[in-house]
C-alpha cells in the first residue's frame, strides 16, 4: 500500500479535496487503483448534523454514511464508491479509544494522545485503505498546518511515514501564494512559513502544490523548491481554473503523475492519457449551447451547500453540449418579492433538499411559478415533499396543506413523519439513509430516463408523502411514478400537463459523475434546452 497525504498550509479552503481527487486520477489514468480518505479534524462524530453554512454540502454515501463534501470529489474524480470509514474524525477516533479505555483494553495504563490517538488514527486508516482493495490511498487532512486539533494526525502520519518508509509514504502540501495587487509580485513567505511549521513537526513534504490567481513565475518556483527544500519539478503550480476538471490534466502537464511514481518507486506500462477526461472536458469547456438554471436554496452565500447538484448539472450539461449557467435564489427572498420578478428569465427550476422552516414559502411559490408557467422543474427531498404540499394547496384547494415538520398541528398534513422515525429523539445518523430500491412506473418519464424498471438511488429524510393523502393527489393529476418495492413510499412525483416536472424523495445527484450524469439531472437540463429554444422562437 502506499499512502499520499495531503496538507494544506496559510489558508483554509485552497481546495485541498480537489487536489487529493486530482492526483487519484492521474494515478488512475496510469492504471492504478486508488482510494481515498478525509479526515475532519473537528469533534463531531459525522458531518450529518452540522449545519450546510458550516462546511457545505452533507455528502450521502451508499451505506447511509452522512460526510463530508470532498468524498463527493473523490467519487466523482476516482468514479468509485466509497464506504463510511473513508470519512475520520476526531469524533469518531475519541470516541472508539474512550470506549477501548472502557473495555480495560489498555491494561491498566495511562491513556494519552501519543500513542493511543496516534496508534488509533494509524490503524484506521491501514484498515481503511487495505479493506478498500486500493493500491494507493490519498489521505487529506482537513484544517491548516497549525491548527491545534490537527496536531494528533500530523504526528500520526510523521509515525507512519517512519513505519512503512520514505517511499510508501509520500507528503503534498496545498499552500497559496498570495500577488501582491499594487505591484503584481507573487509571494512565497507565507508557503515558506507553513512549510516550516510543517517540518517543525517532523515531517518534509515532497510536493509543493501551489494554489494562486495565475500561473507560477519560474523564479517563484525555484525559491520555493529553495526554501522549502522540493525538488524544481516537485513545485505544481495550481492556478484558478475554468472548472475543477481541469486540475488533473494541469497535473499531468507538469509532470506530477511521473514524478509521484518515481518517488513512489512505481511502475507502469499503462497510460490512458486521460483521454476519457479530456474529451469530457472538452465539452464542459466548449459548449454549444447554453441554459440557465435556477436553484432555490437557503445557504446561497456558501456554493458549496449545493455542490452536489452543481456538479451534476455540470455533468448532464456536458453530456448535453449545453453550459449550464446558474441563478442562485434565496428562497426567502420570494417571501417578499414574486416570483414573477426573480425567475421568469431562467429555463428551469430546481427545488433541493433542506431541513427547517427558514424559506418553505418561498421555495412552494417558486414551485408553483414553475408549474402554473410551464417551466421545467426538478424538485429534490425537501423539493419534492414541497411539489407535493404545492399542489394539495393550489390544485385540491387544500388550504394549510403542510409537512408536520414546519407545522405539527396541520389539518393537512400531506407530509408526515416516516412511522419508523416516531419516537426517535436522537439526531445524529438516525434519518432514512442511503442506497435504497425504487420502482418505476413504465411509461413514465422517469421510467424513460432510466430506462430500467428498478433503480437504486441515495436517502436522506425523516419525512414522507402522507399515505392518506395519495389517492386524492392522485385523482388530481399528481402521478406517482416511483415507489419503494412494497409501494407503501412514494418516491417520485410527475405532471402530465407540464413539459418536465419531476421530484423525487431521493438525492439523485450524489451518483452523478462525469459521463454518467444523474438522470433527473440530465432530463432537467435536456427540458431546459427545449425551453430556451421554444422562447427564443417566441
Ligand atoms: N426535511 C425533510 C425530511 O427530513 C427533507 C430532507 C432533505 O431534503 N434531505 O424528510
């Protein structure tokens, strides 16, 4: 096994995931099979009770594992499916050695952070990266060098190093060099001093990924191959790209692929040449032709709250030769001005998923201008819930139709608690989670775009389509299209007098990947060409 850990120094937020996703897929492009790991250092046992304006979007894994954004980047870059473990935190180490302590698994002895948190954060990730079958496992620990809470893994990875060899065991550090705007002179001081920080730890890094507005000057990285103590060709400049999937072909143009094996002591007769990626990228980067989009959400300041359907719009554009352009809306802006004004101009709407009061009405008013206007319209989990309690209210005339999540006391409660989920008090990992079985009705439109009668796609909810309230939606126009295999869960809703309006229960945009786009995603954005072209015709 080896092991590529990735730091980040100066900065948060330098995109440190995309780099650890890049350099799988260059890797990959060589024929090996890599893996990857996230480690958040903060106390909270997973990401599923953190708030989206925290750090962005909660990712669904397959098994239910509610984590971090970057195993989303490494999904869709390695095109693998990752399991749970993949995601450490200090949460989950602390809490696995304290019960270890509890067990008298210690024998009597001090429990301390060197060895036992060290010993439990090696052992986690050998086990990890074995049970993976992977060949090379790219860890990225989260924060900046110098944070306290990432001190216990850096001294963990400094031990592993020493365990399985300079050569098994490689260091890349993300850093920013920062232009100087009045004299436009790029600055190495600040990479200098995490470097630094980083070997006062122990621990040398081999590659230096350099992250700034433009392109690294040669003398700049000839001083930061000097005072960091890189090889010349170790130094990756990493300037702002068009799009993320850009970055592994910049890496491979500056020879990191090559220069990762050598040090690595890795060998190869395969080299696809990242073909595949290229010609995907190549249609993200020329497009034909263009839509607009309109997402409603409520964490519109931090993008990275939505970034899993932004991808996969990304993906389905691609596939599409469309670009697709967004319109970011706050739902709780159409609380005070109409829809009219804010979304007439965009070829489709898309409703995500969400928790909690903070924006329904506006999000049912975008609904509802979307389907009173012919207006293609995806709605997501909380979307979906929202194209349902819209339709009871402005269709069956259902006045206060609500979910019992905003309002307990509806007289209408056309969403409601999933019967399994009564009496469970506990927040943390308690959801319907994950991969989960829906059929489709044939003849359907979702039937169409899967083209299969049975699908499996990823959870997230504690509510559902109040089975009371089904056959009157249904006598209304409101078709089910997708159910779960004993058809008592409604999973997917469709329109018959609109053009493209589809929700679905489940997240479809956690399995979207470049050249295999969300289908939903896909049909959004086909339903948005239509629309753009039927407009301009007039
Ligand atoms: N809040 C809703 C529920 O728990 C929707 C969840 C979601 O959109 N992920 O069912």
């Amino acid at each position: 096994m080896k092991y590529i850990i990735v730091t980040g120094g100066v900065i948060s937020g330098l995109g440190k995931g995309i780099s650890a996703s890049s350099i799988g897929r260059v890797l990959k492009s060589r024929g090996f099979n890599p893996t990857g790991i996230k480690i958040d250092p903060y106390l909270n046992f997973d990401a599923g009770t953190l708030n989206p304006f925290e750090h962005g979007e909660v990712f669904v894994l397959e098994d239910g594992g509610e984590v971090d954004l970057d195993l989303g980047n490494y999904e869709r870059f390695l095109d693998v499916s990752l399991s749970r473990d993949h995601n450490i935190t200090t949460g989950k180490i602390y809490g696995a050695v304290i019960e270890k302590e509890r067990q008298g698994h210690f024998l009597g002895k001090t429990v301390q952070i060197i060895p036992h948190i060290t010993d439990e954060i090696k052992e986690r990730i050998r086990s990890i990266a074995h049970k993976s079958g992977a060949d090379i496992c790219i860890v990225e620990l989260g924060g900046t060098v110098g944070d306290i809470e990432s001190m216990p893994y850096l001294e963990a990875m400094r031990q592993l190093h020493m365990e399985v060899g300079g050569e098994n065991c490689i260091f890349v550090h993300t850093t920013l060099i920062p232009v100087v705007m009045s004299v436009g002179e790029q600055k190495t001081k600040p990479t200098q001093h995490s470097v630094k920080e980083l070997r006062s730890l122990g621990i040398q890094p081999d590659v230096i990924v350099a992250r700034s507005n433009v392109p690294l000057e040669s003398s700049i990285k000839a001083k930061i191959s000097l005072f960091c103590n890189v090889p010349l060709e170790a130094v990756i400049s990493a300037p702002n790209a068009l799009t993320i999937y850009e970055i592994p072909v910049r890496f491979e143009e500056q020879g990191l692929t090559d220069y990762l094996m050598r040090k690595m002591n890795l060998t190869t007769e395969v080299n696809d040449g990242l073909e595949d990626w290229k010609s995907f990228l190549g249609h993200c980067l020329e497009p034909s032709g263009e839509v607009t989009i309109c997402l409603v959400g409520k964490y519109m300041d931090l993008m990275d709250s939505y970034i899993s359907h932004f991808e996969a719009l990304r993906h389905a554009g691609a596939e599409l030769d469309t670009a697709v352009k967004f319109k970011c809306v706050e739902a709780e802006d159409l609380e005070s001005s109409s829809p009219e004004k804010v979304i007439s101009d965009v070829d489709a709407v898309l409703i995500p998923g969400g928790f909690g009061e903070r924006g329904i009405e506006g999000k049912i008013e975008a609904t509802r201008f979307a389907r009173e206007n012919n207006i293609p319209f995806l709605g997501v989990c909380l979307g979906f819930q929202l194209a349902a309690i819209e339709f009871a209210r402005n269709v069956l005339q259902l006045e206060g139709a609500n979910s019992t999540e905003f309002d307990q006391h509806t007289k209408q409660p056309i969403v409601d608690l999933l019967p399994e989920q009564r009496g469970i008090d506990r927040k943390g990992a308690t959801m319907r989670l994950g991969s989960q079985p829906v059929i489709l009705s044939p003849g359907s439109k979702v039937h169409g775009l899967y083209g299969v009668a049975e699908i499996s796609e990823r959870h997230r909810h504690r509510f559902e389509v109040n089975p009371d309230f089904i056959d009157r939606l249904e006598e209304a126009g409101l078709r089910f299209t997708g159910k779960s295999p004993d058809a008592r869960r409604m999973e997917v809703l469709e329109l018959d007098g609109c053009d493209f309006f589809v929700a679905s229960q489940f997240h479809p945009e956690f399995k979207s990947r470049p050249k295999k786009p969300s289908k939903l995603h896909w049909g959004l954005v086909q339903a948005a060409k239509v629309h753009a072209e039927a407009v301009k015709k007039g």
